[in-house]
C-alpha cells in the first residue's frame, strides 16, 4: 500500500479590481449628500425635505427639476440639476484568497486508489461600496465564501478479466466481457456561502439560533423604531409582538443614516448539504490500436435537495423562511460512448 500527502498554502491578492461592469456590485451614485450634511438632517427631520426656491425651474422641461420649489437637499449635493450621477468601472476594488489545502491520496491493492482532499480557506472581497459617500469599497466576505471544503473520491478497477484476480486468464471474447470495468465517485461536503445581510436594520446581536430549522433559520426578532419588538408568527402569515433577544434594530429613517451592516454575515451561512457523483466505465480493448469506452455516469446520485437562502427582508413575514425549493440540479443521467482507433 502506498500513501502520498501534500500540505499546502495556496494564497492570492489582487488590485485595481473594478467595482462593477464585469465584476461585481453597481455604479456608484456620487450625486449624494455629505457625511456633515447627513448630520444635520438626522438633528432637524425637515432640513432635508423642506422646499425651498428652486434655481432651475424652467430650465429643466420634463424632468421632476423643473418646479418652483425643490427639497432643500436636492439643492445641497454636488450636482443639483440632476438627480443622480453614477461613476463605474472604478478600478479601487480588492481580493484576498488565503487557504491551507491538504490532499492525501492512497493506492490499495487490486487497482483501488482512494483521494481525500480537504481546504480550509478565507475569501475576502472590497467590491461593492456599503454607501455611497464611502470613499472605498467595504472589506467583506466573498459571495463565495467557504471555509470548509472536503472531497472525497475514488477510482475502483474491478478484478476481473485478463491480468487480474479473477478470470486472468481469460480468452479475448470472455475479456471483453467481464474486462476493463471500472468504477468512480465523487463527494464534496462544504460549508454554506454567507448570509446576504438587510441593509435597512442594523444587526445588534449574533443571530444564530439553535435549533436551526428552514422555518426559523436565525434569530428573527426584530427592534422596531418605536421601542417595541416583533418577529414573524411560525405559519409566516404575520407579525408577533414582544419577543425578547432582538437581533436586528430598525433603522428609522434610511435617507439620512449610513449603513453599518457589512454586506455579508461571517456567522450565519446559506443551506448546503453533501453531494456524490459517481460513474461506471467499460473499456473494450478490441484490438492493439482500437479500443471503446461506454460511460455511465449520475450526478448528485442520491438526489440530494439543496434549499435556497432564507429571506433576509425583516419588514416581509417571511423573514428567516428558507422556502420550499431546490438551489441545485436534480439527479441527472447521462450515457457516454468513445471509439478510438
């Protein structure tokens, strides 16, 4: 018997990624108030939506800029004869990739080889700006994020025909029947991608819940504005008041408050569940220089159901809801035939 391992540290940075077009996130709309500005809203509720005169009125014809008055806002941001101003393509963005990645592979008897691959990995990502008054990108876990990678597969050349186990000394009829089967499989287990985080409630508390179920997939208690607390009812038809432990606080007005919430939770993680695939193959080896393959091959054999991600809306009741669905392919089937000469 025979057994390799190699233990290696895979890592990458890379600069000057653009913050959108091909890569991820939107452009950015500059055409917005400052942080000093969005401080004095937050102390008076009318500073921002008081009308005032508005310098373009007639100069604008079909557009909302045209009246005599305008919100006092629309008048303080850097652009005031247009609503918004997108810039794209920014070339700020940033990737991390640091990973330990261990693989042992080994060699029975009997054609039997056996690979167990395992990674332990971080991917981090500055790509999309958490509010437009940021001067860069916010740093935060990758979409595809997964800390915990295991594959195990195998390849199983079955004893039989000329030169193994059994029937060795098989003629070359008898050969190309019960010769040159081999079989495959494939299994990986892994973590979930990171929750996709509200940006209309701040999170106050770690929200992972045990148990976890689909219907309650973390803590769904909410701190509204008002003072009072609800959650969704368990049929998810609803609203329930006075739950205690609330994770996320509403924030009361959106317009004049930055978002706090980082873009991706590195607590609560998206369903995921173990998936094989697997393959049977017989080689026909009809002469030197002329052979054939027929492949049987399944994907997600056991017809593993991987469920979608949860709701992340705390104002919809079906906050914390993984709905009922499947995220990945169904088993699939496929038949394969090869001649080579």
């Amino acid at each position: 018997m025979r057994s390799v391992i190699d233990i290696e540290y895979v890592g990458s940075r890379s600069y000057h990624i653009n913050t959108n077009d091909n890569q991820a996130g939107t452009a950015r709309n500059i055409n917005v108030p400052s942080l000093q500005q969005l401080a004095l809203a937050q102390q008076n509720s009318t500073y921002f939506t008081q009308a005032v005169p508005n310098p373009f009125a007639g100069l604008l014809p079909g557009t909302s800029l045209n009246s005599a008055t305008v919100p006092r806002s629309q008048l303080l941001i850097p652009y005031p004869q247009f609503s918004a101003v997108f810039e794209g393509s920014e070339s700020v963005g940033k990737l991390w990739y640091d990973s330990l990645q261990v693989n042992l592979e080994k060699r029975l008897s009997e054609g039997l080889v056996f690979n167990v691959a395992y990674t332990f990995s971080k991917q981090i990502e500055a790509l999309t700006f958490l509010n437009n008054q940021d001067r860069l990108p916010a740093r935060t876990l990758a979409a595809t994020d997964r800390p915990h990678r295991l594959v195990i597969s195998g390849v199983y050349q079955l004893p039989f025909g000329r030169g193994r186990k059994f029937l060795g000394g098989a003629g070359h009829a008898l050969d190309l029947l019960v010769g040159g089967w081999e079989y495959n499989w494939d299994g990986v287990m892994q973590s979930g991608t990171p929750l996709s985080l509200p940006g209309n409630f701040s999170l106050i508390a770690d929200p992972r819940t045990t148990p976890q179920t689909y219907n309650y997939f973390f803590n769904t208690c909410e701190l509204l504005s008002n003072g009072t607390t609800r959650m969704p009812n368990p049929a998810h038809n609803g609203f329930v008041t006075g739950c205690a432990n609330p994770a996320w606080q509403q924030i009361a007005n959106t317009s004049v408050t930055l978002r706090t919430n980082p873009l991706r939770s590195p607590n609560v993680r998206n369903p995921w569940a173990p998936s094989f695939d697997m393959s049977l193959v017989k080689r026909f080896n009809i002469r030197e220089n002329i052979n054939a393959d027929f492949r049987f091959e399944a994907f997600n054999v056991f017809n593993t159901v991987i469920r979608g991600t949860p709701t992340t809306d705390p104002t919809s009741q079906n906050f914390g809801l993984v709905a009922i669905g499947q995220s990945n392919y169904p088993r699939q089937v496929q038949l394969g035939f090869k001649f080579n000469f």
